[in-house]
C-alpha cells in the first residue's frame, strides 16, 4: 500500500488553487449580473437592490478571495450569501438540488465555509489567514 504522507507538502498549493478556481467561477456570477459579462444574465433593464448587493459580494467578495485577501473573514460572508441564496431562490422550487438547480449554491456554500476553517493556502496577499 502506497503512502500519502508526501503529498502533505503540497496541501497549501492545493489549497491555493482551490480557492482561486472557485473565486474565479464565483466572480463570473457578479459580472454576469453587473456588466453582463461573460454572458448577459436575466431580461436586462434595472436589476433590483438584492441582487446588486448579491452582485457586488460575487464581485468584490470574489476578487478578494481569488488574492488571498482577509479570506477567512470574506469567505464566511460569501457562505452565508450561498445559503441565503439557496434558501431563497432555489429551495422553493423542490426538495432536490438536482431539481431546484441549487447544487452550485450548496457546493459554494461549503467550500467558502472549509475556507474559513482552512484560511487561504499558498498565493495568498494576507499571509496571517494561511
């Protein structure tokens, strides 16, 4: 049985690039919303004040992320904007995410709550958060 023990000295790296894959996916969700970029998301028109906020955490909050700035602390906002999320627009739509269309809202959810147990990894600008 091979061992894993060595892969121990790449956990921050791992780590790192979890978290800026995730906040370069997430930030796509807040230009999509603002500056529709990549892709124009929703009829257009005034976008109401929910969603701009939501739109400005995806944003901000995913900029900061990706850098590996203050991570611990925005990664739990960006949590609780995920369940809120999920609460909000998917749940009530049916029970299963399959059906709702909420699994990515579950999947962001958790993995910015892991990153705040598990600070920011490798890469990172705030080194007191890796």
């Amino acid at each position: 049985m091979p061992s894993f023990e060595r892969l121990n000295a790449y956990q921050p790296y791992a780590l790192a690039a979890l978290r800026i894959i995730t906040a370069l996916l997430y930030i796509e969700h807040g230009t999509m919303k603002l500056f529709a970029f990549p892709i124009p998301q929703g009829e257009g028109g005034a976008l109401p004040p929910l969603m701009i906020f939501a739109a400005l955490l995806e944003t901000i909050g995913g900029l900061a992320i990706l850098v590996g700035f203050l991570t611990r602390p925005v990664a739990f906002i960006l949590a609780g904007q995920m369940a809120v999320a999920y609460f909000m627009a998917h749940a009530p739509m049916g029970f299963y995410p399959a059906v709702n269309h909420g699994a990515e809202a579950i999947l962001y959810c958790f993995i910015f709550l892991f990153l705040v147990f598990a600070g920011a990894g490798a890469f990172a600008i705030d080194k007191r958060n890796a």
